[in-house]
C-alpha cells in the first residue's frame, strides 16, 4: 500500500514524494529511481522527520505501528494520512486524535472506499430515497492475499478489514449506531488459537430505524480481485 500511496502522490502536479522509509529498505531502494526519492530505514526516519520540505508523512505499516509512527510524526510536525486503523486501542487512537487537535495538524485515516464512486453513488441513493430501512454489506478478501504473519501484526479481523465495512455504514447511513451485535468465528486453526476470527457477522440499529447488516469473510476467492470485493445493497 505504501507504494500505491507513493504512486497516487506523484500523480499529482505539486505532489512528489521525497523518501520511502521502510523496515526492508534494502530490498527496495529500486524505488529510488521510480520516484526520485531517498529509501531509508526506520533508525533513518529522524533524517526525514526533521527535513522542513517534508510536509505530510503517509504511514502504510501493519497497525501495530500505527499509533506510535502517527505521534512521532505529529509531533514533528508533520500532517498524517494513515492506513486504518488509527491504533488497535480507544486510548492510542483518542491520544493521536487529541495530538493532531492540540497540533492544529491534520489526521486522516485512510477509508478510502468514501471516495470509491460507486459507493459516492449509493450514498447518493440513500440520500435521494429519504426513507432508508436496510443497509447490506458483503466483502470478501481474496484467499492468500495475506501471509499469517501478517494477519498476526494486523490487530485482527475486525481492525483489519471489517472497519472498512462499519465505516461504510456509517458514512452511507449518515449516523453512529446505537447497537451493534456481532458473531464471529475463526475456521483457520491459527488463528483459532490466537484468538482472531475469519467468518463475521454484524448488525447495526441506528436511532433513525435503519438496520445495517455485515458479513465478511477471509479467505473467500471466488469473483474476488487482489484487493478484495464489496457489494452493497438497500431497502
């Protein structure tokens, strides 16, 4: 994702990205050339913290790292895009939510489906309809798009993939649930036994009366591309 995030700013006319820091540096200082950058690893990351061109870091590590490369770049003053989740914790996400407001800097967590536009297209649907009684989301990741070791360090199904389907919810109904039940189970037998899921359920009541329902699965590969799939649907 890193490098999708590096490729979408040197799209941009005024956009350039000026070092890559990475925890496999070696492995990819080709980028240097791609992007006309500096590849640095992490002991690195003061030389680019510290540099005044440097405007806005985007953090793309597992989320585990999430929370503490947010305060560090925050408190160099830099503006933050951050892959979801903010942290794995209420208190690390409100510590690096309350920085970035006593900072006057921006935070932004990348739910980047709110700018997908067939999902723009749903909401506007919503919009238009009034009358909204259900929502439904259905996402699937594609089987091996992950390695274990991964989805040890991701902070679990929930904070891994699921949080793009409640925040969508959230976002299309235009509201914060005021119940929320969810059931889950894991077939994979590893991470059975540290404690994640791989099959989930949610249903969300929001005070307007809609009823939002979610189910996602893991390793579901059928019709799925390497980023997964998601259909909505509405009533």
């Amino acid at each position: 994702m890193g490098q999708v995030r590096a490729s979408a700013v040197s799209a941009y006319p005024n956009g350039k990205v000026k070092y890559i820091v990475d925890i496999a540096a070696p492995k990819l200082k080709h980028l240097e050339a791609q992007f006309n950058c500096k590849v640095l690893s992490f002991d690195e990351s003061d030389q680019a913290l510290n540099d005044p061109e440097v405007n806005a870091v985007i953090i793309a590590t597992t989320s585990s790292s999430h929370c503490e490369l947010i305060t560090k770049s925050l408190t160099a003053g830099k503006h933050v895009f951050c892959e979801k989740p903010l942290a794995l914790t209420y208190g690390d996400t409100q510590t690096c939510v309350d920085l970035a407001a006593k900072s006057n800097l921006a935070l932004y967590c990348g739910f980047q489906r709110r700018s997908d536009v067939h999902f723009r297209r749903a909401r506007e649907l919503i919009r238009a309809a009034g009358d909204v009684h259900q929502i439904r989301v259905t996402s699937r990741e594609p089987g091996g798009h992950s390695d274990l070791a991964y989805l040890l360090s991701s902070g679990g199904f929930l904070y891994d993939s699921v949080i793009h389907d409640i925040d969508m919810v959230r976002w299309l109904a235009g509201a914060e649930p005021i119940e929320v039940f969810c059931n889950g189970t894991a077939h994979n037998a590893q991470l059975r036994e540290v404690g994640d899921i791989d099959s989930v359920v949610l249903v969300l009541r929001f005070a307007s009366g809609i009823i939002a329902t979610i189910d996602n699965h893991r390793h579901a590969s059928t019709s799925c591309t390497s980023a997964g799939c998601t259909q909505w649907d509405l009533c």
